[in-house]
C-alpha cells in the first residue's frame, strides 16, 4: 500500500501558549505555521466532525526537535470549536495512542532540569545509566517516555539532551490481530518485547503489581527509522477504550503517515476490510482543490492513524444545505 514514513504524532492542547512554551523548553525550537484556522466540511469530517459545516482552531504549530534522528515533529494543536477539556490518558498502559518515547543523551541532567521547571513524573528513573527510563507529562498531562539508551554523553552546557522521538506507544486488546492489522500496513520488522516486569519496573509504568504483557517494536523495512510499540498488557489490565470520535480530545490523538499514492492505499485497504472515519479530504489549504489529501484510518481497537498523500484532484464539493442556513 506504499506507506514510507511518519509525518507527525497529533498533540491536542488547552492553552497553546504554555504548550508551546513547554515544548520548546525540551528541544522542539523548529516549527512551520501558517495553516488555516478553518476548513472544509470534508477535513470537519475527516476528524469526525460530522455535525460541523467546519472546525476552528485556536491556534496550530507543527513543531519538531532540529536535526533529530528519524522523525520528531508534532502537530500541536489548540482547538476553538469543537473545544474539548477532558483529561489526557492518566496511564501509559491505557489502550491507545498512549505516549511518545523521547531520546535522551543524558537522562539524569534532563530530570534534574525538568524537575526545576516543576514538571510531574509518574516515578522515579527506572534502569542504570545507559538504559533507562522514565515517564513525565506534559502542562495539559500528557505523557512521553523519556529514554537513555547508551552512557550520558550530552552537552554538559545544555540544559536538555533530547535528540529524537524513536518510537510511539500504543495499547492493544489483541497482540495478535493488531500486529496482523499493522504488518498488513507495511511494518513488517518486528522485534519482540521482554515479557514480564518486575515491581521495579512496574512502578516506573505507574503500576503497583509486577506485569505481563505481549509486545514487539514494529517497523517499516527500509523506512524512515521511525517504529510503533505495540503492547498488550495482560496483567494487569485496564479494558477502557481509547479516545472516541471527534479527534479533537486533548493528548495524543493521532498519528499522520505518509503513502505513495492515498487513493491507491484506501482501494487496497478496503479491500482488506478497513475501517476509515471518513472519506478522502483534500488538505490542507481549506479550498477543497488541494492535489493531497488525508484520511482516518480506525485500527482494531479505534486508534486514528491519519494517511496522508497525493490525489487525483477533485472539484470542490459544496458543503450541505443544512451549512447555509446556520
């Protein structure tokens, strides 16, 4: 189906000021503006948005970590309408899109920092110097995994070390039908998971037992590096559902891939049964005539993966009657 890289994961925000602030604190100093603050009734819809003639944001940034080591950037986003407040994932165990992994060059000088910018972590550092981790949110709760993977050897100067966003954590019910489900996207490396934690451990995931689990870091053979960490937590377990449409819900609440040719990839997975949100939107500049475009694919258990790629160009479609008359 020709998918080659991750474009962005999707950060919903309250206040996009503090965010982007706190953001730029860890590393994200780059970022590309200008999008529109409305648009179509189709990219209304492709976020599930079906009552809505549009959207409005608040304001919108996509940020990343400058020369990072495969693909860091986030979509930060601040919704007008439709405004949501409900809490981000309070667990990184919790089905979904649960948290991105952050790479660290030196993790212990990292906490220390972010411990003076009183920023909350679910526990203390877990592992030795050279591998080990540790979960912090951000201002709205949002979780990321900070992750040292090789001796601190960062600018001793810096007040933050981080480097690249290798990997995003996503919660499954069914280890088996989802890694089918993603190797029949295209992530067909798999690498298994250690399948137990002690208490140590557990603690560091927020947890108070020892833990099981069935879980692989998946990737894209020849890809952009980027990979997804697929987890089934079979004790202890939390079956609550994942984020619900609209995708307007603060935290993370996509994920945009990129395809070689979108119509080409939607025929291909709905002929494998696949399940969309919506149909293509032509995106992004809010004129409906755009030659790329985006959808909302809804995995087993209803996490959004947005596609995004070329289309054959489309006349605008007006939006419905029932727009023109509010």
């Amino acid at each position: 189906m020709g998918l080659t890289a991750r474009i962005h994961i999707n950060t919903q925000t309250t206040d996009f000021a503090r965010a982007r602030a706190f953001y730029r604190m860890l590393g994200f100093t780059a970022g590309v503006g200008g999008f529109p603050k409305t648009n179509t009734h189709l990219m209304a819809r492709s976020l599930g948005m079906y009552d809505l003639c549009t959207y409005e944001l608040q304001a919108i940034e996509v940020i990343a970590i400058p020369e990072s080591w495969g693909p860091s950037s986030i979509d930060l986003i601040q919704f007008a309408v439709p405004f949501s407040a409900a809490p981000p994932y309070a667990s990184p165990t919790h089905l979904g899109m649960a948290y991105a992994a952050l790479l660290t060059t030196d993790l212990a000088a990292d906490v220390a920092h972010l411990t003076t910018q009183d920023v909350e972590f679910l526990s203390e550092p877990y592992g030795v110097p050279g591998d080990r981790f540790v979960f912090f949110t951000d201002p709205d709760g949002v979780l990321y995994k900070l992750v040292e993977t090789a001796p601190p050897h960062g600018d001793p100067e810096a007040d933050m070390h981080v480097t690249a966003m290798p990997y995003i954590g996503l919660n499954v019910s069914d280890f088996d039908r989802s890694l089918a489900y993603y190797q029949m996207l295209g992530y067909t490396d798999v690498r298994p998971l250690g399948a137990t934690g002690a208490l140590a451990e557990a603690r560091a995931y927020g947890l108070d037992t020892p833990f099981t689990r069935r879980g692989a870091d998946i990737a894209l053979p020849g890809g952009d590096q980027h990979r997804l960490r697929l987890v089934q937590w079979l004790d202890p377990y939390d079956g609550e559902p994942p984020y619900p449409p609209p995708i307007n819900h603060v935290g993370i609440a996509r994920m945009a891939l990129a395809v070689r040719d979108l119509d080409r990839a939607v025929s291909v997975l709905q002929q494998h049964g696949a399940e969309f949100l919506s149909e293509i939107a032509p995106c992004c500049s809010g004129t409906g005539e755009d030659t790329t475009g985006i959808i909302n694919l809804i995995d087993p258990d209803g996490i959004y993966i947005e596609l995004v790629g070329p289309i054959e160009r489309r006349d605008p479609i007006a939006p419905p009657e029932w727009c023109e008359a509010r």
